[in-house]
C-alpha cells in the first residue's frame, strides 16, 4: 500500500492544504529548512572558496533533511498504516491549494484595481510590482502559475514516487536553498552555484513532464490548444535562461493563445527578456482566470496519473 502514499499526499494537499492555524504554531516546513539555510550562510559564505563552501551548506542541509526523513520512517514503518501518516507529512511539502489562492487572489484584486492587483501579484514574483500595468500583473501572476506547477508540484511528486518521504524532503531542501542563495548576485554567484545547478537537475525531468501534462490538460478544457502547447514549449523552452523553467511557462502560453515573458524590472533595472508564445500580449484578469482553468485540469490529470500509476506500482511491485 505504500505506492498509494503519492497519490493520497496529493489529495490530501489539494483538498486540505496546510493549515493556517498549524502555520501559526510551528510553522512550516520549508520555513524551517529557511531557517537552517539562512542559518548555514551566515556561518559559510565569507572570505574565499565561497563555491565549496556553498556545496558544503548543501550537503549539510541535505543530510540533515535526509536523517530526519529516515527517522521518520524508522516510527511510521513500525506502526499499521504508517503510510498514510508518511502521506500526510509530504502532503505539507506540495502546494497546490496554496498556488491556486495565491494566482486566484490576482484576479480578484485587479477587478477591484490595479493596484490591489499589484499588492497580490508582489506576494509570488520577485519582481517589481509598482512598475507593472494590469497585462504585466496579469502576465506575472500566470508566468508564477506555470513555474509553480512544475517546481512546487510535478517535481515535489516526481521524486515523492522515486524516493518517498526521503525523496520529497530532499527536492524541496534543494529547491528551497536554490530560491535563498541560488540568485547571480554579487553575495550568492559563487555561493549558490552547488544549489542552483542541482536544483537545475533535480528539476530536468519533471518540467518537461509538466509541459507534456499541460498539453494534455488542455484536450479537456474549452478553447485551448494542445498542439500548440507542446509545440511551443519544444520551440521556445530553450530561450529561457533556466533550463527548466521556460518548458511549462512556453505550454502555458500556447495552450492559451498569449504570449508570455518579455521585458521585466527586478530592482529598478529592466531587462530584456525573450518571450514565449506568439498569441495577444495585452493581457487582463480573465486570462489569469482562463490560466486557472487549464491549471486545475493539469490537477485532474496528475491525480488520475498518480492514482494510476499507485495501484500499478502496488499491484506489482
């Protein structure tokens, strides 16, 4: 029964989500693997050898992530039903109820202005809000959208399905360190080389999984292209500068018939980035809607997939 954990982590995820009232007593845990990271930098990144150092954090953040996960399974491994507890605990590190808020909220606050729509869209991009009018709101929040459900969701249940609780605790302590160090800054370039490049690995996989789930969702839903999803994410996934970012922001973009990226401002600077897609580029609170829309059938198709592939892997395992 173990192979069902994945798909019982998803449901649970989407249905409950993490909740707010456990948020406020302990937190979460990729707060605490913040907490460790930030914690570890403080210590490390200074003077010379800063790359090693950095590779150095990793692996201590890894291991610790890593003992922690397998003393978890030393007490849920000698108790009936222990994997549902297990199910319950990776369900804490997927984040689809959490992303759909998130986007949901955009919509809503660019219906009542543009800058409530800024205010929303602040809390899931890096970059500059204030400087954004509501196509650049809206292309933010659906450009997050799609990032996210390849990093905060296929590949947190691609390596739940490999590794079990190990491997889940695992992906997100290396996705949550290349999000905190793995920046090309002066303070972070050499530093948070070792977390950007295994988070680039780590993620390889499952943002073309994610490009080719998109395209399958959007023979479900109305109006999308399918044929123009995975084609424009084999087109155009390679412009990005991420390896694997540019694969889901691309099948987004075709599905929905818009074009994505484009020139953007991170601290004051604008830089020129390529876009994907060649659909309208004028975009508003409906598209970030429509982009909700496509994204909940991706949900639907991943879960019929894991359930699928759990009873598979249970049957004959």
């Amino acid at each position: 029964m173990a192979w069902l954990m994945a798909p019982l982590a998803l449901l649970i995820e989407r249905v409950v989500g993490y909740p707010p009232v456990l948020f406020k007593l302990i937190g979460h845990p990729v707060t605490w693997m913040g907490a460790l990271i930030t914690w570890f930098e403080a210590r490390l990144n200074q003077g010379d050898n800063r790359r090693l150092k950095g590779a150095v954090m990793l692996l201590m953040l890894l291991g610790t992530g890593l003992a922690f996960s397998l003393l978890v399974l030393v007490i849920t491994r000698s108790i009936p039903f222990g994997w549902v507890i297990e199910s319950v605990l990776a369900s804490s590190l997927l984040a689809q109820k959490e992303l759909g808020r998130a986007v949901k909220a955009v919509a809503d606050g660019l219906n009542l202005s543009l800058d409530s729509g800024r205010r929303a869209v602040s809390h899931i991009v890096g970059r500059d809000p204030n400087v954004l009018d509501e196509s650049g709101v809206a292309k933010a929040a659906i450009e997050s959208l799609a990032e996210s459900t390849s990093d905060g969701i296929v590949a947190p249940l691609f390596w739940l399905f490999v590794g079990g609780l190990p491997g889940i605790v695992l992906y997100k302590a290396v996705n949550t360190a290349d999000s905190m160090v793995g920046h090309k800054t002066d303070r972070y370039a050499e530093f948070g080389w070792a977390s950007a490049k295994f988070d680039d690995l780590v993620n390889w996989i499952p943002a073309r999984l994610s490009a080719l789930l998109i395209a399958g969702a959007s023979f479900v839903v109305r109006r999308n292209d399918p044929e123009a999803a995975w084609s424009t994410a084999l087109r155009d996934a390679r412009k990005h500068a991420s390896p694997n970012a540019g694969w889901p922001e691309a099948a987004f973009a075709g599905s929905l018939g818009i074009a994505l990226g484009g020139p953007r401002s991170y601290d004051g600077e604008l830089h020129d980035l390529p876009s994907f897609g060649d659909g309208r580029r004028e975009l508003t609170s409906l598209d970030v809607l429509s982009a909700l829309v496509l994204y909940w059938a991706v949900l639907n198709v991943l879960l019929g997939l894991a359930v699928a592939l759990g009873l598979i892997l249970w049957r004959f395992a």
